[in-house]
C-alpha cells in the first residue's frame, strides 16, 4: 500500500486564504519527511465554501518546491475546461519543474457549477477527456511540430517548446467507476481509483474486470488504484470519532449543489443515495467495515495495517488489490 495526502484545500473559519495554504504546504512537508508516497490536489472551482482550490498547477509547483522526494500533482485537471493545447505544454513545464515527480491525473468534472461561468456544457464533458489522453501523446511525441485531428480537439502543425521530463509523460490517473473508462483506463495504461462514498461491495466486480482487461492488454507494471477515505487523529478514540465522523459526512459537499442560504445539509441532499452527505452517517461506514480511520494514532495505524494486509477488494484470482490511500487534508 501506498500513501498519499488528497486535498479540497477547505475553508477554514478564521483563516484566510494565504494562511491555508501556508498550512497546506506544512502538511506536505511533514507528509514528505514522514515517508509518504503522493501528494493531490482537487480542481474546483466558484466553491468557497467548499474548496480553495481552482489552479492545480500552482499547488503541483507550490508542492514540489517545498518537498524532496513526494510525488505531486493534481485528482486531477478538469480536461474540458482547458484549451488541449495550452493544457499539455503547462503539463510538461510542471514536470521540468518538479524533476520528473508530476503524477498526472485527468477528470471531466463532477459538478456543472464548475461549467456553466465558463460557457461551458458539463453534459459534453466526457469525450474531450478521454481524447485528451492521444493529444497529450501526440503532443509529447517525437515528430514536431505536430498536428492532431481528433473528434473534439484539432491542432495543425505546432510545436511544443518543452516537452515532460518523464517521457512519454507523467504517470495518469482517471478516478471513475464507470466500466467504459475503467476500460478505457486499462487499454491506455492509466491509474483509476474511488471514493469511499461508492461501496467497496458494488466497486470489487467493476475493478476485477478492469484487472482483467489491464493484463489482457500486456501491461507489464501493476496498475495503482486509488481509494480515497478519510483519517481523523485526535487526543482520544471517542473525541476522533465524534469529529472525524462528522468531517466525513460532509467531505463530499462539492459534489452536491452549492446550499442556499440558511439551507441546511440534509434539504440540499434529500435522496436516500446521498446519505454519506448527511451529519453524522459516516458512522455507518465504519459499522459496516468501509474503512473510515478516526482514533488514536495507534488505532488509525492498525486500521491501515489491516487494510493494507486485507487490501481493499480481491480480485478474481484471490489477489489483493493494493490501493493507493488518499489521506484527506
């Protein structure tokens, strides 16, 4: 199992924007000199209250200047947002800059608030994504200047002026549990992953197939799976659980519409799918084993040696899958 440090960057009451991020680079500092493995980032944006956090690029450089050795990048880049063009070469400057530890992930967006300011349409997301994914390669390529002419992107005859230092690009990532992109994830080499807010029960079959179709397609490394779930530490058991419990059941906010005034959490998310959002339900998670950590450090740390030892589903041959283990900040 590896670990990372996954952030919203949240709001925090009583601190202003510079100060959160001064706190966000102690973190990855302290992650860094601790041992772990990735450090991530969201892209949200027009979500104060939910997230501080609209530029990856600046949190990958903002990272990677303060840390030796963490890999760092953004879960990930909201593709249709971005003209391809300017998005791979900013790609390939950010991983000159951070020495060759960019992990890259792509995303089409989780919310059409994200959208709409832009003039943008969140229900045309998908396509521009995946195709993104042979534009970045023929970006990065051997002949340039280069042309590309996809369904959605057309680019004739330019030259990138940088190109990544890990060729032909940084490690990729797609975090989705829809089984076309799992496929398409495990044609293309690419990295998926959840959140804990998709049973692991409902998630084991899906990625079973994608461990499949991932050797049929003669990878010859194993494939990283993110599973990203929440990790509360406090002076005691109980005071972990009551805060870390709650912090949980509304670390998903940005997924839902942005509340009204005065409106509280559970009228913003009435449906009985959306319960995880709703104070105080996580509990359900750690009653029924989904693997919300809150406790001493001693307890956090079993926890995860568990879950490490059992990994988070096992495949069709029986074995483990080893996750990559987002710890939130």
């Amino acid at each position: 199992m590896k670990f990372a440090h996954f952030s919203h960057i949240w709001a925090k009451p009583g601190m202003t924007p510079h100060q959160r991020y001064e706190e966000l680079w102690r973190e990855l500092q302290l992650c860094d000199e601790l041992g772990f493995d990735y450090g991530f980032c969201v892209e949200h944006h027009f979500r104060p209250d939910e997230s501080w956090m609209s530029s990856p690029s600046l949190y990958a450089v903002g990272a990677g200047a303060r840390t030796r050795r963490l890999r760092v990048g953004p879960m990930g880049y909201i593709v249709p947002l971005y003209h391809p063009l300017r998005l791979a070469e900013e790609i390939a400057i950010v991983d000159q800059m951070l020495g060759g530890r960019m992990e890259l992930g792509l995303v089409p967006g989780i919310n059409a608030d994200y959208f709409r300011p832009f003039g943008l349409d969140y229900e045309l997301r998908k396509s521009p994504t995946l195709e993104f994914v042979d534009y970045l390669r023929a970006a990065f390529g051997e002949t340039q200047p280069f042309s590309f002419h996809g369904n959605e992107f057309h680019t004739d005859h330019a030259e990138v002026s940088v190109r990544p230092l890990q060729r032909p690009h940084p490690p990729l990532w797609m975090m989705s549990r829809d089984p076309q992109t799992l496929e398409f994830c495990a044609r293309n080499a690419i990295n998926p992953g959840f959140f804990l807010i998709y049973p692991r029960s409902d998630a084991a079959p899906r990625y079973r197939k994608f461990l499949e179709d991932w050797n049929k397609a003669g990878w010859l490394q194993r494939p990283n799976i993110a599973y990203c779930t929440i990790v509360h530490v406090d002076e005691t058991d109980a005071k972990a659980i009551k805060t870390g419990l709650f912090r949980a059941s509304r670390a998903y906010e940005g997924f839902l519409p942005q509340p009204q005034p005065g409106e509280t959490l559970q009228r913003a998310c009435p449906h009985p799918r959306q319960e995880i959002y709703r104070a105080g339900r996580a509990r359900r998670f750690r009653d029924h084993g989904e693997p919300v950590r809150s406790g001493l450090p001693h307890a956090a740390r079993a926890g995860l040696h568990r879950l490490a030892r059992n990994g988070c589903q096992q495949n069709s041959s029986g074995r483990r899958i080893r996750p990559v283990q987002h710890l939130h900040g």
